[in-house]
C-alpha cells in the first residue's frame, strides 16, 4: 500500500511537470498522448491500492488484530466483502490488460 501511495504521488507529480513542460516545447498530441500514459499509470495503481487495501483488511481480521484491539472480529460477511472486492478488482485489472 505505501508503494502504491507514493507511487501515485509520484504521478500526480510528474502530471504537474508535464503540463508545466508542454507550455514551453511540447505539440497538442504529445501532450494528449502523455496525459493518457499517466492517466493509465494512475488507474492502475489506483486499483492496485484498493486490492491492497482489501487483502490488508482480511488479514487483519485473520491476525485477529481487531479483536485483540478493539475486542470484536469483523463479522464473516465484512471480511467476504472485502475478499470479493479484491477479487473483483484483480479480474477488473486482468481484463484492462487484455484490451
């Protein structure tokens, strides 16, 4: 999750540079075709942060950290909600590859 977090400010970053850059020498169309480059980056890293998210709230729950803190267990259908999330979320990924 960290990675992917500062990966995206990573991108947020170069997004910022990149319109700053096509003021000065970029044409209208290696500026679109950046902009897309770095949108693609950004949906998938988004994506993988909420895969990472999900699987990191199973585990929890698996741990058992929230009961040890909080002194209740996610219920099972939180935890499937989440595991099917991830999955979701991964077969969603899978299929953009694939186009």
């Amino acid at each position: 999750m960290i990675y992917c977090v500062k990966t995206l400010r990573r991108i947020y970053t170069d997004e910022s540079d990149l319109k700053v850059a096509a003021l000065n020498k970029m044409t209208v169309k290696q500026f679109q075709e950046s902009l897309q480059v770095i949108g693609e980056l950004r949906k998938d890293y988004i994506m993988n942060f909420g895969r990472a998210f999900c699987d990191f709230a199973v585990c929890l729950n698996d741990n058992e950290v929230p009961k040890r803190m909080f002194g209740i267990r996610m219920n099972q259908g939180v935890e499937g909600i989440f595991g099917m999330a991830s999955a979701v979320l991964y077969l969603y990924a899978i299929n953009r590859m694939k186009t």
